[in-house]
C-alpha cells in the first residue's frame, strides 16, 4: 500500500477501555478499536496505525512523528481534551484531516469537560456514539481524502 496510514491517538487511560468504568466506556477494548478502524479503513484503501499514550509529551511526539507519517489524525486526547495547549499547538503543525473522536458525549457530564482545545483544530468531532464513533472518523477521513 503506497497510502501514508491514518493515525488514532489516545491519550491517559484509554489502555484501559474495557475494564474501566464500563459504565461510561463500554467493554470494548483498543484492540476492537483498532481492528474495526482497520476493517473500515481497508475497504477504502487505507490503513491505520493506532497509538496509546498516558503522558502529554508522547501524544505530542506521536503528532510530530504523524507529520511525515500519516495522511490523516484520529485523536481522543482523553483528558488531555480539556487541558493541554501542547496538543493543540503540535495539531496546528499538522497538514492533513485532523478528527476528534470522544467514546463518551462530554457534553453530558462534567462542566470541565465541556471545553476542548483539540477542538480549535479539528475537522469534525465525534462525541457520544461509543468505540464507534472511531470508524465513523476513520471513514469521514477515507472520503475526504478518496476525492
């Protein structure tokens, strides 16, 4: 495949999707993330490449790297979402589509996390249709770079 991959990023605690609070997050885990990303993205060419970090640094190396690397950013930034102008500012220095995707609809709970700064950058956002909304990004992503 001669197609740059598309990044899904996750930040703090999402190495633990299906165990914590599943209530909230459901039981999948970022390995059934991954593989309907793949799924999704491979009936149109594309392949993904996901990535986990708890540490803000990480994340903004992994967007640094994703520069020369990848066509396009999926990212749920976690809690990061709310606070960091880091990941802001190394989004900002990314070229392609870049989606925010949420598991959860942050609009429903706390105040605090009302507010994304990731947002400032995104294409779109997905918030509130569970692990799924990561496939909804990924193909969002594939028809916008299909032409």
């Amino acid at each position: 495949m001669s197609r740059k991959p598309i990044f899904i990023l996750n930040g703090p605690n999402l190495n633990l999707l299906g165990k914590r609070q599943p209530e909230i997050y459901g039981h999948d885990t970022l390995d059934d993330v991954e593989r309907a990303c793949a799924a999704v993205a491979a009936e149109k060419g594309f392949e993904v490449q996901l990535f986990q970090s708890n540490y803000e640094g990480g994340l903004v190396e992994l967007i640094h790297r994703a520069r020369d690397e990848a066509c396009a950013i999926v990212i749920n930034p976690g809690a990061y979402t709310h606070t960091s102008v880091a990941i802001l500012d190394a989004l900002n220095t990314f070229e392609g589509p870049v989606f925010e995707c949420h598991i959860s609809n942050v609009h429903k709970r706390e105040s605090f996390r009302h507010h994304s700064y990731v947002s400032l950058r995104a294409d779109g956002v997905m918030a509130g249709f569970g692990v799924e909304g990561y496939a909804l990004c990924v193909r969002r992503v594939c028809s916008l770079l299909a032409g």
